[in-house]
C-alpha cells in the first residue's frame, strides 16, 4: 500500500514510533531516521542522513540488497525481508545481529520513498535456537531412555512410541502411530483408560490420569506384565498432549512376592521358636529340677555312705545341673532379645547400677566406683539392667587380685553415650577379642569358673538392637575395659556423683 505524505507528516510518523524506523529515497540514501535507529545500531542520526541505507548491512550483503532495492522501486508494496530467511544489521562498533526488516513503499511529492521498520531478532533467534537445542536433547533422551515413553493427544491417539517402548510392547513406532494407546491394555485396564481420560478433559481432575498408578500392559503377543505408569500433559498451541512413562515391574514384583514368602517363613520358624522356648521353659526346667533336687538329697542323706572320689562326683553334678539351669534361662533370654518388647522408659543409670551392684553383692576386697555422673537413656529396663549385670559379675568372677577395682564411666560422643566398665584383673589376649562375644564361648574351663558363655553374647545383642556397639580394650595381666554404645536419646544427667560401693 502507498502513503501519499508530506515532510512535517513523514518526521511525525518516524518521532512517534516505538520501532526503528528509516525512509530513504529510490537511490536507498537515507532521508530520516527515528530514535530507536540510534540506540539498535549505535549511530547518530545526523551521521546517517544522505548515507546509503548499506552502511547498515554487513559488507557481504551491500551489493545484493541494492540489487533488491532497484528491484523494488519496479514493483513497490509492501513486503518483508529476513523472514525466515538470514539478515544480518551491522552496528557502529562492527558487531553483527539478526534483523527482519519491513518495507512499506511511500509516495510523496518528492517521489516515490522507501520506509523500513527494522526489528531486532536476536532474542528470538535465541529462542529458537534454544528450542531446537532442547528438541535435541529431548529427542536423544526419548530415544536413549530405558523407560518406555508414549506421548498421545487429547484423543487418547499415540502420537510417539520411543525404541523402548517397542522393546517393551513388541510393536514398532508405525504399527501403533494413530491408534488408541489403550491397544497396549488388556481388559479391564482396557476400558478404564478412556474413562478416565475423558473424565480428565471433562473435569480436570489430574488424580484421573493416575501419576505413579500401578496398571498392566499387554504385549503384541498377548502376554501381560506389571507395570508402573507416569503421566505428564503439555501443550502444543491449542492441543493438550500427554507423555506417560512406562516402567515394566515384573522383576520388582517376582522379588514382592519371594520377599512375603520369605516373611511367612520367617515368621513362621518365629513361631517355631517361640514354642520351642516354652518347651525349654516347661518341658526341660522340670525334670532338671528334679534331678538336682535328687542330687542334693542323696548328697545330704548319704554323706557318710561316699568317699572323698563320690562327694566329689556329686558335688560336680549339682554344679551341672545349676549350670545347666542357667544356661537354658540365658537362651531364653537370648532368644527373647528383639523379640519379646518391653515399654521403653526414661531409665536413670546412676539408680539402675546401684541397684545391679546390690544385688550382686561383691565380695570386700572389691571396690565398684562410678567415676562419674550417668546419664537418663530411653530404654527397656530390663535390657540395660541385664547389659550392666553381666558385664559387672564378669568383672566380679574372674578378678584375680587381692584387692579388685571395678570403675564406671560415660561421656557423650556426638550423638551416643559411650559407656566403659573397666577391672584390673587377669585380662584376655587379643586373640580371644571377637570370641568372648559368641554364643556358649567361655575362656576358663566351666568346672573351675562356673559360666554358661552367654552372657557377653547377650550384652552385644543388646547394644546392637539400640544401634549401639561393644567392643573392649585388655593387656594380660593388666586388666580389661569394656566399652559399649547407646544412642542419646534422652540427655537428662542424673545428680549423684563419684558413688561408692
């Protein structure tokens, strides 16, 4: 379209626009100039006025576009140059940028005149460029991706089917392209999809596309497998697209279902061994009885009938029988450990190791201290009393020097308490470190220090049902420390302190 304008109307025109604007006459000369041309390419407009349009175009392209100018004032109208195609502007400082130019033919008393809008595209071509990169980056994602990844439109109809997905489903990317992606369900999936489709586009209801649902695929062979499904919607303009992942479960599964069959044998060798505890308990505990309380009578009331040999021999049977009593009740507290649960309460360790030393009484020439204060720890009671009774007779049993010491300690480290019970008694080499912590392993012959090696056995289950550990430090003949963990649950301090027994 022609503008027939005058001077005073042409720098109107040029003064209000937002956009870089230009006129310039049939020779491409420039005759006016807007603001905006100074700021995109850097260049008073006093130094532009009577310049060849060209001086804005790199050298590469002067003589072509005066070539399309002449071509132009043949045939005037309105047309735009760079669409599509590469135009470049070029700025005072030399630098280069994408442009797409808009001309509009003018005619005025001075003859025909060009005017250009010049728009600067280089935001856009980054955008583009941008989006190109990503479809890249998508597109060796979707074709390097173990998931299965189909994209379909509002229709349900598939639209890409990624080389894992035909991996997975047995179909090619041109076998399912425009079918219903429910072609990959079998019934009742089947049927359900495309409720639960329309019932999204109809309501919005994202919890109908089902992100993380578990559903089954059918393979082109008819088979069927487990699968986890998760769908995504993006837009393409006007249109609604869906991106579901598919992730085939069938080994996921087979492993759910050994793990529930292995949980059933397990509890049910729990259940075995919970019988087998009140078998031990009842069956074993009652004849055991009877035979040492035959032992203690025929030792009473035949004393006078045995020599120095039989006394002996029946001293060593009650010995057995008590021993043997005592180990069936440290298995069954073995046993129960982890399994038998108590109420886990606030437990003061200064009071629980008082009343731990009282009951075992040690002898006089074994001095017990607490170096010092305890903390409160949440536990079961019971347990921490049988860590700290078995660690202290152990220290009692089999001290050696005249005149024993047995001292207490804790001291916080990080986020435990770290406990010690060390003796100066025989020690243990280090060889025997880890054995003395197994089941039924004693270092002295039973017959000479009477244990049923369960007992540190028991302390190590302990500690470690609380995340705790245990382990000791000991030089032979110079004593041994025992050290052993629990977590700090509760950080309460106790109030006594440097006690005494």
């Amino acid at each position: 379209m022609e503008h027939l304008l005058e001077g005073k109307s042409l720098e109107w025109l040029l003064e209000s626009a937002t956009d870089a604007m230009i006129i310039t006459n049939r020779e491409g000369r420039i005759i006016l100039a807007n603001p905006p041309i100074e700021r995109l390419f850097g260049y008073p407009r006093e130094e532009l006025i009577g310049k060849p349009m060209e001086i804005l175009l790199p050298e590469r392209f002067r003589k072509t576009h005066h070539i399309l100018l002449a071509d132009y004032f043949d045939q005037p109208n309105a047309r735009a140059m760079g669409s599509g195609t590469e135009l470049l502007g070029k700025r005072q400082d030399g630098s280069e940028f994408p442009v797409e130019v808009s001309l509009s033919p003018l005619k005025t008393d001075h003859g025909l005149l060009v005017m250009a809008t010049i728009h600067d595209t280089t935001r856009r071509k980054q955008a583009e460029e941008s989006l190109r990169e990503s479809e890249t980056r998508m597109r060796a994602i979707f074709d390097t991706a173990v998931d299965a990844i189909i994209t379909i439109d509002e229709r349900g109809a598939i639209e890409r089917f990624n080389p894992a997905a035909e991996h997975m489903f047995g179909y090619s990317e041109a076998e399912v392209a425009g079918n219903n992606v429910s072609m990959l369900m079998p019934a009742p999936y089947h049927e359900a999809h495309d409720g639960y489709l329309a019932r999204y586009l109809q309501t919005g209801e994202k919890k109908i596309i089902g992100i993380g649902r578990e559903v089954v695929g059918l393979r082109r062979d008819g088979s069927t497998f487990p699968m986890d499904l998760a769908v995504g919607e993006t837009r393409q303009g006007e249109r609604r697209m869906f991106t579901g992942t598919v992730r085939d479960i069938s080994e996921r599964k087979r492993a759910e279902e050994q793990r529930a069959l292995l949980m059933h044998e397990l509890e049910s060798a729990n259940e075995e061994l919970r019988n087998f505890g009140y078998v031990v308990s009842h069956d074993l505990k009652a004849p055991l009885r009877a035979i040492g309380s035959l032992a203690n009578w025929l030792s009473t009331d035949y004393a006078d009938k045995f020599d120095d040999e039989g006394r002996e021999h029946m001293r060593l049977l009650i010995s057995r029988v008590h021993r043997m009593d005592r180990l069936i009740d440290g298995i069954l507290q073995y046993s129960r450990v982890g399994r038998v649960k108590e109420v886990a309460v606030a437990v003061d360790i200064n009071r629980l190791v008082r009343d731990v030393i009282d009951m075992l009484a040690p002898p006089a020439n074994i001095t017990i201290s607490v170096e010092n204060t305890l903390p409160t720890v949440l536990s079961e009671p019971t347990r921490i009393q049988q860590v700290f009774q078995n660690l202290l007779s152990n220290a009692i049993k089999y001290m050696d020097k005249p005149e024993g010491r047995i001292r207490i300690a804790c001291s916080a480290e990080g986020k435990q308490w770290k406990f010690s019970i060390a003796d100066n008694g025989p020690g243990i080499e280090k060889q025997h470190f880890e054995k003395i912590f197994q089941l039924f392993q004693t270092l002295a012959p039973r017959d000479r220090v009477e244990s049923t090696g369960v007992g540190l056995a028991l302390v190590k289950k302990i500690v470690e049902m609380y995340g705790g550990h245990i382990w000791l430090e000991s030089a032979v003949g110079q004593g041994s420390t025992f050290f052993f963990t629990l977590p700090r649950t509760i950080t309460t301090a106790g109030s006594n302190k440097g006690n005494n027994a």
